[in-house]
C-alpha cells in the first residue's frame, strides 16, 4: 500500500496538474440555484440539477428522486392542473402526471371558468417558497409535501400560503395526487427550508 499510494498521487499530478488534493465537503459545494419562473397557471421552483429537465407541450417532466426533485414536481404540476393553465396542458397533465381521483379533479375544474389568457394575480403571485417533508420517502416511492409561498394576500391574512401535494414515484419520476386540496395559511417558516429563490 505505501508504493501505490505516491503513483496514484502522481497520476493525479500528471492528469490534472492539481497534486494530491481531495474533493472539498459536501458542506463546501455550493447548491444549485433554485428559481422562481412563470409557468402554465402560476409559478413554480426550477433548477437545472434538480428539474424539470426538460418541457413540452406545455408539461414540465423530469424530477431528481429526492426531496427537493419532489418539492419541485409539486410546484410544477400543481399549477398545470388548473384552470388557468388551459385545457390542453391541463388534460394532457392530468393523463401523464397525475394519479388519484383524476374524475373529481376533471369535475373540479369544470365548475371552473376556463381563463388561460388572464394574467396571474399579482397578489397571489409568491415571492418565496419553502418545502417540508411531511410524510413518506422522497427515496422510495411515495412522499408528501408541505410547501408554503410568502404572497402578498397571505401575508395581509398573517402568514403563508400552504398546499400540502402527495406524490409517488413512477418509473422516472413523480406524479402528483389529485384532487389537490385548496390552499389553506399557515403562520410561520417553522420546520420548513427555503425552496427558492436561493442564491
């Protein structure tokens, strides 16, 4: 062992002109950035190391299996079933993304008036997000969620907008429960981490 350890050193020299350092802590690395964007019915939480990794038609697919993948995917998909988001993002997320009883959220929305073309409430437009795991394994199968959003409207009402999104795990990635509860307030950050934006 103590012959191979100066040729291991030494490749290291000869390949990346970097000598025998090692990788900095987990602690050290910087996180991805995580930010806010305009989505199909509101807006949600994106990084390029955690997803979505990529869109279409609407749709935003591919989540990192993990909490803040499954933070993100609720963010995304819950807007896009929505009446706001029109109805063909809304039915081909429903068909593609979505999981539970998908007939009461079809019901739900059908009670709705259709307003794809109407702005996003600025009032109801989040400035932050933060994400709790409240329930289950973002590395198995089935997670539930807590996210809140800081908007002007909760924070006139004292707190925070909460939605609580149960999602599973299938084959490459997550599909979120509906119907999906309406949103309730919830009075502080306590317990929960910032989801975006982050620096």
């Amino acid at each position: 062992m103590s012959r191979l350890r100066p040729t291991l050193c030494l490749a290291a020299v000869l390949t990346a002109t970097l000598g025998c350092t090692t990788a900095p802590p987990a602690s050290d690395v910087a996180p991805d950035p995580v930010v806010l964007v305009a989505v199909p019915g509101g807006v949600a939480a994106s990084s390029q190391r955690y997803g979505p990794f990529h869109e279409f038609d609407g749709r935003a697919i591919g989540f990192s299996h993990d909490e803040l993948g499954a933070a993100l995917a609720a963010t995304h998909i819950g807007p896009r079933v929505t009446a706001a988001a029109g109805t063909p993002v809304v039915e081909a997320t429903l068909e593609q993304q979505c999981w539970g009883d998908v007939t009461a959220a079809r019901e739900r929305l059908a009670t709705t008036l259709p307003r794809p073309d109407t702005a996003v409430r600025e009032d109801l437009t989040p400035s932050t997000m933060y994400f709790r795991v409240i329930a289950g394994d973002a590395g198995g199968d089935h997670v539930v969620v807590s996210l809140l959003a800081d908007t002007a409207q909760s924070r006139a009402m004292g707190g925070y907008s909460r939605v609580d999104a149960a999602l599973r795990w299938v084959g490459d990635d997550w599909q979120l429960r509906v119907p999906v509860r309406r949103p309730t307030l919830h009075p502080d950050t306590t317990g929960y981490r910032l989801l975006g934006p982050t620096p």
